[in-house]
C-alpha cells in the first residue's frame, strides 16, 4: 500500500475529513502485524538521514499539526530516535512569545527551518496562525485568510533552497481524544500533558474541523504535500508516517558526497605516518603492502 498516494490532501480540492474513517488500518490487524514493517521504515529513514547529513546540499522539514493528544510526541518518540542527535532536532511551537507576536507570523517559523543537511520536525507550527488563531478569532478574518497564500509562498521559497517538506495532519476521533485524556489522568507519570484547554477546546471541534479542511486543501502542493493520517490506532499512524517519510527521503536522490582529497596521496601519508611511529616503538617497519 502506498500511503503517500492514499492519505495525500488534493490541491485545491474540497477536504471532508469526516469522510476519513480516524480508525483505518488498511488492512493491518494489531501493532504485532505493522511492527516489523515500522522497524524496516524507520531503518530506511535513519539511512537517508546520514545520507542527508554527509551529503549536506538538502534539508527536510517536516510539519506535525493536529488536535490535543492525537499523537505528535508519540510520533516523535517513536519514529525520531532511530536518527543521529547531530542533524536532527524537534521544534515545539507554543503561543507566541511577545517578541514573536511583535513579528510577522512566519517570523519564528523560518529561524526554525533546517540548514543543509538537516532534518527538523515542527511540533505544531506556522499553521497555528490559520487554526487556532482562526477558531479563537485572535485576528479578522481578513487577517487570517490572507495567510494561506503567504504559506504557500514561504514554502515555494523553501523547496527552492533544497527543503523538501511533508506535512501529517493526525486524525482521531473526539471519543479516541477522551479516552487518551482519561489515561493521561488516571497514569500520574502523564499527569503533566493535562491542560486547563484540553476540555474548554473540544467544544470547539467542528470549527477546528473546518479550520483544517480549509488549511490542508489551500496548502497541500506536490512539493509540500499534507497527508491526513487516521490516529485512532498509535501503531498504524506510525506505520504510515514512517512509510512516507521513508519514500519521500528516499527520493531525494541521497549519496555519499564525494571524496575530497587525493586517497592515493593520503594514503602514502597514512604508510609514512604508521612507518614513523613504528620506528619510534623500536619495530622494524613493514615493507609497503602491494596494493
Ligand atoms: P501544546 O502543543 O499542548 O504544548 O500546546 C501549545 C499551545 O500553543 C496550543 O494550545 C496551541 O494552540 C498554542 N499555540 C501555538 N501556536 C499558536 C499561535 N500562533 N497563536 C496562538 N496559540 C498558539
Ligand atoms: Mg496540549
């Protein structure tokens, strides 16, 4: 199954979210049955991230959005730690600072963008300003609908500097969301994801709802794709996850940059090197290997 092409938002077109079933498995029976298939994905991914990194003449960015406890850190967690610490890190967007707020939107997104050779996930991110900010009315509406062009915009000029982007929108149900608040207050070690909002905002669903369906339709592009991945179930939504970042880097056209200096040279200077440090220890050098 190609997740890249089941769960990809069409550009332009009418988004029903209500129509993605949050519980889908495409087939998939238990965690047991998708776990060696997420182990391969993530393998592959912590490949093309060395790749990525040794290479460095392109970058990944990927965007995590979606409503409380539908998963982002469990997305994190779970499909992040195969990668090396060097070249890979996690940017949480909270309301903004005053500093941010002072700025325009995209301010405090573009400082977080990854340098050459970098992967960066964005744990909520720029879209908050046509989501939340939209819900809540933080600005007019002239305001908010203005910015879907300047996202677009944002991420052309990104894609252009070698930024390859992919965005997951995780899907639950509010009775999977209810449930998961459940567990965060019946488990004390969980008790500190637990919000003053979480509850007030549920009452806000469906104008999230549409808030979403307007934000990935006006902004998924081939280059910058949103995909809708249904959450309810945590092991499926990391095997789809997994398997389109794995293609998608995959893609890039990754390989090991070119050897810099001259290895024959090199190697001459490694031989006079280990001959001098030899001579130093007392042993007789070896004769030169034939080769
Ligand atoms: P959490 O992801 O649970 O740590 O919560 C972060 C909070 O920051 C969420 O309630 C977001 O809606 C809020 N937030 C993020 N970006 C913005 C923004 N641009 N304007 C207002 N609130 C935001
Ligand atoms: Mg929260």
């Amino acid at each position: 199954m190609d997740y890249r092409k089941q769960f990809f938002v069409s550009p332009g077109e009418k988004l029903k979210l209500a129509a993605i079933d949050p519980a889908h498995t495409a087939g998939h029976s238990s965690s047991e049955d998708a776990l060696p298939e997420i182990q391969k994905h993530v393998a592959r991914m912590a490949e093309s991230q060395a790749l990525l990194y040794a290479d460095g003449q392109q970058s990944l960015l990927v965007v995590l959005q979606a409503l409380d406890a539908a998963g982002k850190d469990g997305v994190v967690r779970h499909l992040f730690t195969g990668m090396n610490p060097q070249g890979t890190s996690v940017f949480g967007f909270k309301q903004p600072s005053a500093e941010e707020a002072a700025h325009d939107f995209l301010w405090r997104a573009h400082q977080r963008t990854p340098a050459k050779g970098e992967i960066v996930v964005f744990n909520r991110s720029h879209y908050e300003d046509v989501l939340v900010v939209r819900v809540h009315q933080l600005v007019a509406k002239s305001v908010w609908s203005g910015r879907y062009e300047l996202i677009r915009d944002f991420e052309k000029m990104l894609v252009a500097n070698g930024t390859r982007i992919v965005k997951f929108f995780l899907h639950i149900s509010p009775e999977e969301q209810l449930l998961r608040f459940k567990q965060r207050l019946d488990d004390p070690a969980r008790n500190w994801k637990i919000s003053e909002g979480d509850y007030s905002e549920r009452e806000f669903w469906s104008a999230y709802v549409e808030a979403y369906e307007e934000a990935l339709s006006k902004t998924s592009s081939k280059d910058a794709p949103w995909y809708v991945i249904p959450a309810n179930h945590k092991w499926f939504r990391n095997l789809a996850i997994s398997q389109i970042i794995a293609d998608t880097m995959g893609e890039m056209g990754l390989k090991l940059p070119p050897t810099r200096v001259d290895l024959k040279e090199i190697t001459a200077k490694y031989h006079a090197a280990e001959a001098a440090q030899e001579k130093r220890a007392g042993k007789a050098p070896k004769p030169p290997s034939k080769k």
